[in-house]
C-alpha cells in the first residue's frame, strides 16, 4: 500500500524566504529590498553568506554582508541559497541524511560547473534543480527514518543489484521522484523544475537535447554520473539515471577533452577544500 503523500512532513521555506522568492519571480524588486527581507531571518543570511563565500563563486575577498552577497549571487542563485537553508533546517543529521546531502550539493555544484562553461544561459537556473533533485529522499528520510536508513544500508551493499528507486517503491509504493515532484508543488516552485525532475531516476534515456528543459535534464544527469567518478571516497547510492555518460556528452556537444579539463577544474576547485 502506497503511503498518503499529502501527510508526509515536508521542508517548509521561511517566511522570509517565500516573500523573497516571491519578489524574484515577480521581476519587480530592487536589490535593497531583497536584502532587507533576507537580513530579517538570521538563519538565511547566514546561509547566504556562507554561500557566496563557497569555492564555486570564487570570491576575491570574503563577503561580510547580506547586500553583497545577493549582489555576488545573482537572484536565481539566491533562490538555490534559500532552498540550502530550508533543507539543513529540515533534515536531522545523521549518516543517511548526510549522504544524501552532500550527493545533492556535488551534482548542484558540479551541474553548474558544466554549464557556466559550456551553457552559460542555463548556470543561474540549473543550481536550483540539481540541488532538490533529491529532496524526495530526504524527506522519506526524515518522516521514516528507521526504515530508509534500512533502505540505504540495502541499497549501498556492494551486493545489491536494485536501484533506490526500485527499493523505496517495493517499501512505501512510491519513490523519492514523486516526494520531489510533491515538494515542489507544495513550495510553488517554477514550474520547469517539475518538467526537468520529474521521473528523474527512472525516466528512458534522453535522445535529444535541443530544448532548456532537455538541456539542464542532461546536464545534471551527465553530473549525477560524474559525481560517482569524482567524488570516489563517496557510497554510492545506485540511483543514477539511466543515460549514459557518452550518450548524454553527445547529446550536449562536449567532447573528450571537455570532460577531461571540467574533471581537472573542479578537482582543483573543490578536493582543495575537502
């Protein structure tokens, strides 16, 4: 029997950060305003903060505050800031939930890395989806927590030849794709992130990627499969998409030595500062 969706305890986003998400979807807002709304919940600036001081911004001197920090992210990347403050304040620590965090904020990070380089119309907007690409895992992790930390002991036995996907539906009769599509209705989020995550797991294999949606649906795929080559001390969770890393670097235009240069790049970028 599936388990009620609709009951399940979801992330919920600030006050603050609702009225400032708002404002950027709106389009009509000053940078001033969006400082003074996010410099009202502490928690959110210091989350930004952190931010815009991370290697992938790369600041040439530290950022102190909230204004600059808006100024140095842009607004779409804003947006990534307060669903990463959302997230550490609704997920409880543990070694489930900290796998699954820091696998949804390397692909984040390594989504973006590909796309300022080779798309860099889609970098702003990419981070957002790559970073809740996962959200549905964390939050089953979070309503049923002895049975998903089963779920991940089963899933990360070098034995095991099921996805997580194919776990969690044998379990609660539904995945995390669907908590995730779930999460981002409830949080009103744009929708293009439904259309680029939704059945992100268990989708076929993309065969064109000619439009945005396509485009950020294969780049973050090609960085989910990248993330396993790069972050090797990592468990791997098995629930890669079902592209492969070939089909997706042609389906993008990236050649051998791309691949080879970005894997260098963000070696040097971020086990610098593991």
């Amino acid at each position: 029997m599936a388990i009620d969706i609709a009951k399940l305890k979801m992330p919920t986003v600030t006050a603050e950060g609702m009225e400032a998400m708002g404002l950027i979807a709106s389009g009509d807002y000053s940078l001033a305003e969006l400082s003074d709304i996010i410099s009202r919940d502490p928690t959110l600036s210091a989350t930004l903060l952190k931010y815009a001081n991370s290697p992938m911004y790369s600041p040439l001197n530290e950022i102190t505050n909230v204004h600059r920090a808006i100024a140095t992210l842009g607004s779409k990347a804003l947006r990534a800031a307060i669903m990463v403050a959302t997230m550490r304040s609704f997920h409880k620590p543990n070694q489930t939930s900290e796998l699954l965090w820091q696998h949804s904020q390397a692909v984040s990070n390594i989504a973006k890395h590909i796309a300022k380089r080779h798309y860099p119309r889609l970098a702003d907007d990419i981070e957002l989806a790559a970073l809740i690409h996962n959200m549905g895992a964390l939050i089953l992790a979070s309503n049923f927590p002895v049975q998903y930390d089963e779920i991940i002991n089963t899933v990360t036995d070098k034995n095991n030849t099921f996805s997580l996907s194919e776990i969690e539906y044998e379990t609660f009769g539904v995945n995390h794709d669907d908590i995730t599509i779930a999460f981002i209705r409830s949080s009103r989020l744009p929708v293009t992130l439904e259309q680029i995550l939704a059945d992100f797991h268990s989708r076929p294999p993309l065969v064109d990627a000619r439009d945005v949606i396509h485009q950020q649906t294969a780049i973050i795929s090609l960085a989910h499969l990248l993330e396993q080559q790069i972050n090797t001390h990592s468990t791997r969770l098995n629930e890669s998409p079902s592209d492969s890393i070939e089909n997706l670097q042609s389906l993008l235009a990236l050649t051998d030595d791309d691949l080879e240069n970005f894997i260098e790049d963000y070696d040097d970028l971020y086990m610098a500062t593991a």
